[in-house]
C-alpha cells in the first residue's frame, strides 16, 4: 500500500481519489455524499487512470435506485446534475490544457482507452508481454496474505445476508444504510475486468487496494459476528464469548501483522540495492558544477531498475548500452527549449510497436560511470551481456551492494524475510529456505 501510494503513475492517483470517494458512499449521514463520490469518481478517471471508472459502475447503479425510491429524489438529482456539470468542465479544462501543450487537439483519456482496448494485434497492450490468470492471484497472496483472502470472502458476507433474513447480525456496523453489494462489488468487478486482459502489471490493482482492505475490514467484522453468535448458541457463558471472541480476532491480527513485517523486511533487505547504489551518485561528483558537459550514468541489462530520474545529480544524464534485451526502451524530453516547445516535441526513433531502436544507446566508451549487476550471463552465441564488475581493467567499483538472485533462490526463502535469530536456527544444508546472491555495484571508468 506504501509503494503504491509514492509511486508517480494515475493508477496511484486513481486509487488517492477511489480512497475518497469510498469515503464519503461510506458517510451516511453527508448531505451530499452521493454528488460528492459522484465528482471524486470523475476526478479519478480524468485526471488519473481512465479505467478506475469501472468502479463506480455499481454505485451508479445504487445512485439510481436510490433516486427512484427516494422520496426527496429531486433534490438528488439536482445534486448528481451539479456533480455531471463539475466532471464536464474537468474535461474541458484537461482537454484545454493537453491540446495547448501538444499543439493539437488531444483527449487523453480517449486515446488510453483506444489504444489498450482497441490496440491492433502489433500495436496493443499485449506487445509487452502477457500473464496467466493466476498472475494476480499470487501478487496478491504475496502482498496481502490474509487480508486478500477475507476480501474475495466477503462475497459470502452479501450472500448470507441477502439469503437469510435473520442473518443480520453479520452486517458491518459501519455500512450504516449503504448497501452493502454496492459496496463490495467493486473490487470482483475490477478483478475479473484485469484477469481478463492477457497483459497483466502489478500497478493495475493499485486502483482497489483500499477497497481490498474495506472488503476485508467488512468480511472480518462480520466474520467475527458469526463466531460470537455461534459460541453463543452452544450455551457459552458471555464472559468466556467475550474471551475467545477477543482472543481470535487478536490472534488474527497478529498474524496478518507478522506476514506483512516479514514481506517488508523481505523487499526492503532483498531489493533494496538500486536506491542505494544510485543515491551513492550524489558522492561521486560536484553536482553544482555545471559547466562542463554532462556525465553519462550508463546502464545495460539493468535498465528497468532504474528508479527514476530524482536519483540523478544536475550534471548527470542516464544513458543506455546495449543488452540482451531488444525492445524500444524510454528516451529523453528535450533540452534547452521552452516547456512549451519540449512538451510537443515527438523525439525521433519513437515507435508504438515496442521495436528496438538502435539510434538510443551509446557506445561503452561514452560512458563516465556505469550500474551493473553481476547476474549469471545467457550463455548464448552473440550475446551482448559482458561482466562489468570484473573487468578491472576500465571500470573501478565505487559501490556495491547485495542483491538476491530470486532465480535461484527458493521459494520460500525469496518472499519472506524472518528475524535473523530465528534464521540462524535454520540448518545451513535446508534446502527449502536457501539464498543466492549477487552483487549490484556503481562503476567508475577509469582515466
């Protein structure tokens, strides 16, 4: 939830705004909640992602039904016509702002749906790479653990509750009035509309990660309801109810809690190398200098750890050598024009068929420093992957740092990360939790 929430893409700002729209469905009592999610919803995809607007599908569904039941509906949809107004002139005004900066008329939502819905065969989505069904399942096992489960499993809390009348015990107290179908479909809809797409990415979900913990928060809730209500019905006295009733939902949350520490010292001691690697950056050079021509940070095999350009001192440019990999990689904006002009400028070499482009990398002898890992190499005849690290020669090691080779690593032992007295008891020959390593280094070419 952390890394989604600093990382600069619209799925993290769709799921900013999905969070407030939640908000204020989950409100009871706002006078104007139902307008407000309305706008937040609005906000989300046009602004953001416009794919997040799926999810306000099933609240317009219940926005309309509450308007045809209601017997204040004029004063509702006086409200939703004032949210429809407001999401309009947000178009205009993206629409405005986007066509002046491209210098051509651009609708920029339109486009992002056109292309990963409608994208050809050569053009679409599905170019840079596609995934099993089972692709989410496991990230969300990963990242979630427990809570993933009690989300999906509060289908069952809206399928008790609307089968069994006298099921409502195991309700959230904290829906209020809303209904709750409205409030938990959310999540399925979106995941069946993503395991559907043959192109699957992590960040995708980032939109309903808060409804997967609402979803969980409700399903846990009522969960712990039923268990109450079913101690109680075998004649439990309420101080030993209270008691055990306590002491699972303790036990549960600990649990949850201990799973996610351990993910988090995983991905924090695993992966952490890049940041580390490319801070050292900072070190190296006078980054106020800036009169002399820029260096090139280059890197091969290892260009999409590159995490983003805020780890790059003034006087620094990333650069690209070849590698193994054959596919169009990023490019620079322009330099030394106007905002204005560098945002229309198309740089040349760009293609929408993720075809390589050789005009973007330069030759390893133009770069003044270099990040490279010293990964087990293809092996293949004509492969452009060289160990860096070892060639002392031209390049000298001004930081490494450790860095888990999750090939060859197991399982077990590459996704959780346990408290170091608790892995020194694990025998060394355990071939269920065995670690490789590998170095991740900043090199410096030498004069």
């Amino acid at each position: 939830m952390f890394h989604a929430s600093v990382t600069f893409l619209p799925s993290s700002f769709s799921m900013y705004f999905t969070m407030l729209a939640f908000s204020r469905i989950l409100d009871g009592n706002a006078r104007y909640a139902p307008q407000s999610a309305l706008f937040m919803f609005a906000i989300s995809g046009i602004l953001g992602w416009p794919f997040a607007l799926a999810i306000a599908i099933p609240f317009l569904v219940q926005t309309a039904w509450m308007v045809f039941v209601n017997p204040q509906r004029r004063r509702m949809i006086s409200g939703i016509f004032k949210a429809i107004g407001y999401s309009l002139a947000l178009v205009v005004v993206v629409v405005g702002i986007d066509s002046f900066a491209f210098k051509k008329l651009q609708i920029v939502p339109l486009n992002i749906v056109l292309y990963n819905i409608f994208g050809t065969q050569e053009t679409g989505p599905n170019i840079f790479g596609t995934e099993p069904w089972t692709y989410y399942v496991l990230n969300l096992a990963l990242n979630f653990n427990i809570v993933a489960v009690l989300a999906y499993s509060s289908i069952l809390v809206w399928i008790i509750g609307s089968t069994l009348p006298s099921s409502k015990v195991i309700i959230s107290s904290y829906i209020g009035n809303v209904k709750i179908f409205s409030i938990i479909s959310p999540l399925f809809l979106w995941t069946a509309i993503f395991v559907a797409q043959p192109h699957k990415e992590e960040r995708f979900f980032y939109v309903v990660y808060p409804l997967l913990c609402l979803n969980a928060a409700i399903a846990f809730d009522s969960f712990l309801a039923i268990y109450k209500a079913g101690l109680g019905r075998i004649g439990l006295p309420k101080s030993v109810i209270a008691d055990w009733t306590s002491s699972a939902q303790t036990l549960l949350l600990l649990s949850t809690l201990a799973l996610w520490c351990s993910r988090i010292m995983a991905l924090h001691s695993f992966y952490y190398a890049p940041l580390e690697v490319y801070g050292n950056l900072f070190n190296v050079t006078a980054v106020s200098d800036m009169s002399d021509p820029p260096l090139n940070v280059c890197v091969g095999r290892e260009w999409y750890r590159f995490p983003s350009s805020y780890f790059l001192p003034k006087n620094m440019r990333l650069k690209f050598i070849k590698s193994d990999f054959n596919g169009m990689l990023p490019t620079e904006f322009a330099e030394g024009v106007s905002w204005y002009e560098g945002a229309s400028l198309i740089p040349e070499g760009l293609n929408n068929e993720n075809r390589e482009e050789m005009s973007f990398y330069v030759r390893v002898d133009e770069c003044d420093y270099l990040v490279d890992s010293n990964f087990t190499t293809s092996g293949q005849e004509g492969t452009f992957e060289k160990q860096f690290i070892t060639d002392v020669e031209n390049w000298e090691i001004v930081r490494c740092a450790p860095f888990l080779d999750s090939d060859r690593s197991t399982l077990l032992a590459r996704v959780i990360k346990l408290p170091d007295f608790v892995e020194m008891m694990i025998p060394a020959e355990a071939t269920y939790f065995h670690r490789e390593w590998t170095s991740y280094c900043l090199l410096k070419r030498r004069k």
